[in-house]
C-alpha cells in the first residue's frame, strides 16, 4: 500500500493488461472512521497494513463499473456502503446510504454528480481541506503525467460529458486522484483545464452569463450577502479575474477598499447606483467603465441605494503578491498570506529576534 503526499491517503492497485493501466483504489485514514473508495484487490501485505491503519467504515463507490470488490471488503470489514442514488439499484452489493450531487459525504468530502458518462450516478469526491480532487471513471491518468477523458465511444454523450466537468473548475484544488491510470500532484487543475481545453467538439473558454445561476455570497452580513457569478475558473481564466454582480436594493459590494498591485476595473450593466471613492460619492448608470488604478486612488465601493437591481461586471489581473486594504476598518490583507489582519502597533524589524532567539 502506497502512502500518498496527501496526509492520510493510501492507495492500492492492480495492473490492467487489456488498458494497459494501473486500476486504484483509495483509503482516507481518519479518526471518526477510515473510508475506502473503489477498491480493488489487496495483497496479503496490503491487508495486514489496511487493518493495521484500522479498517474502513465506509465503502464509496464512485460509479456502477468500480463495484469491484466492494463486496468482499464489506464482508471482511463490515463497512457501510455509499452510492450515488441514480446508481443505488445497478449494483450486485445493496448500499447503506445513496447521496445525491453536492453531499457531504462526511465534513470534508463532498460528492459532484457528472452526467453524461458510463454510469449514470457517476461522481467525483472533493477532498476541501486537502485540496484534492478524486476521479473513478470518467477521467484517467493517461499517459503518465497527464488526464484524459475517457474514450468517446464508451461515454453516454461525450461532448456533453466533457463540459459536466466544467462543475470542478471552480474548486480549489491542486492534486487529482484517479481510479484509473496515474495521479496527478501538482497542478492538476491546470491538467484538466488542458484534458478539456485539447478538444474539437467543445470550447471551454465560452460560457454565457445565462448558462451561470446566481450564487449569493453565504455567511456574509447585510449589505453584503449579495447575488454573484464567478466566470473566470469556468472558463479557463489565468491571469484576470473576472466577475458578475447583481446587487437588489438595499445592498453593496465588498467594504470600502483598495488594491496596493492589482488593478479593476467596472463595467456596469444594468441599473444606476452610487460609488463611493475617497474622493466622494458618484452616481454611476449602465453602460459606463469605471477604472480602479493600483493604490489609494483606486479605493471604491458600490451601493444600490435605488429600488431596481443593479448588475456590475468587474475585471481584475490576479496578482499573487497583492495586498488589499481597507480603509474604513483598518484592515490589511496580503494575498500571500490569505489572512486578515488590523492595522496597529508598527514593530521594529528585529522586535523579538533577540539574543534568546539565537
């Protein structure tokens, strides 16, 4: 049994002479309780080192054709199975529990219904806190190094199976585990984008903002549990950002700030609201472009103070190394780093690096 870069992670495998593949399954090793997804069959030694890790509580099983031998480890560990609810009923092995697209299946692993493959209830597993992405069918590790969809003539629609995978690109994610073939490490996103980005028969890099459903911003206070679409991980965006808006009355964008490197710039699409800048408030109507330079000449805010929604399209180079502060809270987030903090006490260059630190 391999142990994964990823914390916890264990996988097995054997060796397809007719693919000419390696065929894998996975062990997340977990304190609440081991899940096994697709297993095939175990060595002897692999066995030992699987009860050793401590078993499996759940079997997940990705697609109706990686049944494989779930049932025997079900038998030898008394684990629950777990399907999708489209593939309950074309297994030989009866699941404990189905789930359906977007399901936790516990915190931290989340099931993503893909239609159009070989199997109707096929699902990819988000792994959040790893960053990590699993396949079992539809996607393969092949040739080594790099993702392949799988072959055509074993797809229900192929093209339209392809652009399903468009419902991934969005995750944050940086490794992607297959069942079939060899993994990918590092920048598996970027792999996929490439897997879909090669084909004639769909052009990833278009989407229409009425192919997008309005998403509201969750977990955020009045007036800023707005309704948005993010359409640049959709469509292969690398180096610019680029975002829809659409704010009801009543509400605003995000809190008053600026960006130190990165430069935005607004297109407003429909309706008339208020920009607040550090020069003023401006009333800004559909049709016009507004330009956000880098540093405090950029600082802005939008607020619907009309009774007519109002939609916004914001463009922004990505900057990594960017720093974004805000004005009116005093806060300060470098991009690097992905926390906030509040700007205080300015120290020394060599506070705390004193002789005890040596």
């Amino acid at each position: 049994m391999k142990r994964l870069i990823l914390k916890d992670m264990y996988s097995w495998s054997i060796f397809s002479e007719a693919r000419q593949i390696d065929f894998n399954a996975h062990l997340w090793v977990r304190d609440e309780g081991n899940i096994v997804i697709d297993p095939v069959p175990i060595s002897d030694a692999d066995r030992t080192q699987f009860d050793q890790l401590g078993g499996a509580k759940w079997i997940v099983i990705t697609n109706r054709d990686h049944e494989r031998e779930a049932a025997s480890f079900q038998e030898w560990t008394n684990a629950e199975v777990i399907v999708h609810e489209a593939d309950a009923d074309l297994l030989d092995i009866k699941p404990s529990r189905t789930i359906s697209d977007g399901e936790n299946i516990v915190p931290g692993l989340k099931a993503i219904h893909l239609q159009h493959g070989k199997s109707p209830g096929e699902i990819a597993l988000y792994f959040s806190d790893k960053k990590a992405l699993l396949f079992g069918d539809i996607i393969a590790g092949e040739p080594m190094g790099r993702l392949t969809l799988l072959a055509d003539e074993k797809l229900e629609d192929a093209p339209k199976a392809a652009m399903q995978l468009r419902k991934v690109l969005p995750l944050n994610f940086d490794v992607v585990l297959v069942g079939d073939g060899h993994s990918i490490f590092r920048e598996g996103r970027q792999e996929l984008l490439d897997c879909l980005q090669a084909r004639d028969d769909i052009y990833i890099n278009r989407i229409n903002i009425d192919e997008m459903e309005w998403l509201y911003r969750h977990g955020a206070p009045h007036p800023y549990n707005f309704e948005e679409k993010n359409i640049d991980p959709l469509i292969g965006g690398k180096h610019i950002g680029y975002c829809a808006y659409r704010l009801q009355p009543g509400k605003a964008t995000f809190p008053l700030h600026l960006h130190h490197f990165g430069e935005e710039m607004c297109y407003v699409m429909e309706g008339t609201c208020t920009l607040k800048t550090d020069r003023g408030d401006f009333r800004v109507r559909a049709g016009d472009f507004i330009a956000f330079p880098p540093g405090p000449i950029g600082t802005h805010k939008f607020i619907n103070d009309g009774n007519k929604p109002v939609t916004l399209l914001i463009f922004g180079n990505t900057t990594p190394h960017d720093v974004c502060e805000y004005p009116d809270s005093k806060k300060v987030l470098p991009f690097a780093v992905r926390e906030i903090y509040r700007k205080g006490e300015s120290l020394n260059y060599f506070d705390g690096e004193g002789e005890e630190n040596r």
